[in-house]
C-alpha cells in the first residue's frame, strides 16, 4: 500500500516504531490464537537476523547461532500462547527466550534456571487496550533512553547484554572497581526504569 | 510476602542479561519468585535486552534456515503452562535440589549448631551454592566477603548491623562488607548462599567457618 508507506515516510521515528511494535504484537497473538504461519514468518524476518546477531556478538559461530536461531524461532512459535503483556514487549519477550534457550545450553546437567523464571507471571489476563499500547512504545522508549544515558552507562549495559560479559570481567577489562561498574550500570537502568513506568 | 531485604539493582541486571554467575543466579530468581516488588524490576531489567534487541544490528539467516524452520513447524505443540508446583521450595532451588525438600538434606556438621550441604552445580561453574543451617542463638563471627555473596533466608530468622533477615530476605553483600549475623527467632535459621568459587576465592568458607572448625 504506497499510501501507507507515505504516510509512515512522514511520521516520526517514534511512531513508526510503535506501529512496528503493534504490528509484531499482532503476529504473536495470531501466532497464539490461530496457528497462523504467515504471521510466524513476519515474526521470523523481523527477529531471527536480530537474534543471530546477538547469538554472534556473544561468541557463538555463525553455524551454532544459525542452529541457535532457529531453535529460539520454534520456541517462539510453542509458546506464544504463553506470551503476555505482563512478560514485557514482544522483543523484551523474544530477548528473554533467546537468552533462556542458550543459557540452558551452555549450562545444561539441571540447569533450567531461567525456565522457573517463567512460572509466576500473572496467568490470561486480558490486555487492556492502554497496556498493549504501552508495551508498543516500551521497546522504542527504551532504545530512545538507551541513546539519552551516558556513554560510560550505556558501554557497560551494552557489554552486559550483548556482549555476554559478567560485572567481574568488565571491570577487569576496563580497569575500574566492580563497585563503580556496579554503580554505573544502576544509574542507567534506574533512568530507564523511570521511563519505563511513566508508560505502563 | 512482605519482603524487607531486596536484591541490588546490579544483581537485578546481572539476572536479565544473563551474565550472573549460576549460584547467584539461582539465589537471585528465589528471591523473585517470592517477591513481587522484584519481579517487575526484573522485567524492567528485561526490557534493556528487548531494547537493545529492537534497536539492534541485523546478521542475515539463511533462506535454508528459515525453510527448515517453516517446516517444522507442524510437529511441534504448543507449549502448556506448568501444572502447579507442590514444592515448599521457590522452583529455581527445587530444580538445583533435584526435588530434595529440606527435612531430606544430608547436613555436615562443621560445629555444635552449624552445618552446610553443598549443592551440585554444573561442570565448570564459577559459584558454589551450600545451604547453611544455624541453630537458634548462634552467633557467626564476623567476617568479610572474598568476592560476591548473595545469601537468603529459608526458614527462620538472623540479625545483623543491616538489620533481621526473614524467610526470603536476601543479603546481597560484596567484598566489602563485614556482618556478623545472629540466628536469634528461637528457631534454626536455615540460608542458602552463593559464593563465587573457592578457586578464585579459597578463603570464603575458611574465613566463615575458622574461629568453629579451624579449617
């Protein structure tokens, strides 16, 4: 549809996001709801590049992220009827499923650590309109704050989440006490956590 | 629950990004399984991944991946949620316990009052994980930390300078913290404690336990 697509070309970033983020959120629930393959390819374009990036920034191969990926996308597809609002946006949900799949990976022997994680959200509860809404917005208010933050916080979240690297680690690279890594990654998330709950 | 001693916003991150060492990190998500205040942090704490996610640099599949995976599809059902638990222990534990309740732990006794088990943990981790049993009125001598130690209550009660810790407080302590906590509810004050591992930290559970059993 060329006119949508103008009409988005004229809208702000920050829009545009948040329809992309509505969009996705609508993949998911048919996803849940119908089986819809369809709908599960838009949600596979759009995040297994993203994940396979990630899986590569953290030391995997290109093979073991292609197989890793793919895993993590048939995770996605069984439990998206588990999704809720409550779990955070649909990336923050796709983030945590790629996590989980690849910590219980490397850890295997009882290790399902972040799979308890995933017990004690709040059950079916029917998304009122402002919280899907909201959970639209969260990825892009995050990114927006992610960019606003100083560069020494962001460095150490980026380090943190992309990059794998425990606290210890990163100030043994940096050559800077744990206590001031510690203390500079609170000050980035407690500005994004205000954010956070002035949209929710 | 009503929870006074919460996990830092650093051990909150470490959690979500998925860089927390596995015996903090089974301590840690104890803690938000019984503590509602914590697990919307945690999310928040999530919400940085989903972000960075979003706003992130694309590595393209393989059109051979994405048919497979298209493929598969048919063959897998959707996940269910899990049945309830019957456990009296937070799941993250119960899973690390292998379904061991507390009354069928096999306690070493390392002084009158004092006993520790040592939960297994996978090959090649970085932290220990023990369960601590303190009997009522015990005193532990003060000590430091060698290195990050995230303690939470189970059953019973301690008190230190930070105050009394109650079933599910958590004591997220660094290296350099000194306490001296005191089992004082009349009861046995049973913790479970992450350490990072005695290769990198040999003297933890020395210094602990050395005025008791002279390790």
């Amino acid at each position: 549809m060329p006119q949508l697509q103008l009409y988005q070309s004229l809208m702000p970033k920050l829009d545009r996001d948040t329809v992309l983020a509505e969009k996705l959120a609508q993949a998911l629930s048919r996803v849940a709801q119908f089986r819809d393959r369809e709908a599960f390819a838009t949600l596979f374009d759009h995040f297994a590049p993203r994940i396979k990036y990630f899986l590569m920034r953290k030391g995997s191969n290109a093979e073991q992220a292609e197989d890793l990926v793919q895993e993590a996308m048939i995770a996605i597809w069984s439990k998206a009827a588990l999704y809720s609002p409550e779990k955070g946006s649909v990336a923050t949900w796709a983030f945590t499923v790629a996590r989980n799949l690849r910590i219980d990976r490397l850890r295997r022997e009882r290790a399902q650590l972040y799979e308890t994680l995933e017990d004690f959200d709040a059950e079916d509860e029917t998304p009122s309109a402002h919280e899907s809404l909201a959970r639209a917005q969260e990825d892009t208010a995050v990114s927006r704050a992610l960019a606003q933050i100083p560069e020494e916080q962001r460095q150490l979240l980026i380090l943190s989440y992309v990059d794998d690297v425990p606290q210890s680690e990163i100030a043994q690279r940096l050559k800077i006490p744990l206590g001031t890594v510690k203390s500079r990654m609170r000050l980035g998330y407690q500005r994004l956590r205000k954010i956070l709950e002035q949209i929710s | 629950m009503n929870l006074s001693h919460h996990l830092d916003d650093a051990t909150l991150l470490a959690l979500a990004s998925g860089t927390i060492a596995h015996a903090h990190g089974i301590v840690a998500a104890s803690h938000v399984a019984l503590c509602p205040a914590c697990a919307k942090a945690l999310r928040n704490a999530e919400a940085i991944g989903g972000g960075l996610l979003a706003e992130g640099e694309l590595e393209p599949v393989s059109d051979m991946a994405r048919a497979a995976t298209l493929a598969s599809l048919d063959g897998v059902a959707p996940a269910q949620r899990k049945p309830v638990r019957k456990s009296e222990l937070p799941a993250a534990l119960d899973h690390a316990l292998g379904g061991l309740n507390l009354d069928q732990i096999k306690w070493k006794k390392k002084a009158p009052g004092v006993a520790l088990f040592d939960v297994p943990m996978p090959k090649g981790s970085t932290s220990a994980l023990k369960l601590l049993s303190i009997g009522p009125g015990r005193v532990m001598p003060e000590h430091g930390h060698g290195g990050e130690e995230l303690t939470m209550v189970l059953k019973g009660s301690y008190t230190d300078h930070m105050g009394t810790f109650g079933p599910g407080d958590v004591a997220d302590l660094d290296d350099t913290v000194e306490h001296t906590p005191v089992a004082d509810s009349g009861e046995t004050c049973i913790c479970l404690v992450a350490v990072e591992a005695p290769t990198r930290f040999k003297s933890v559970w020395a210094r602990l336990f050395q005025p008791f059993v002279g390790i």
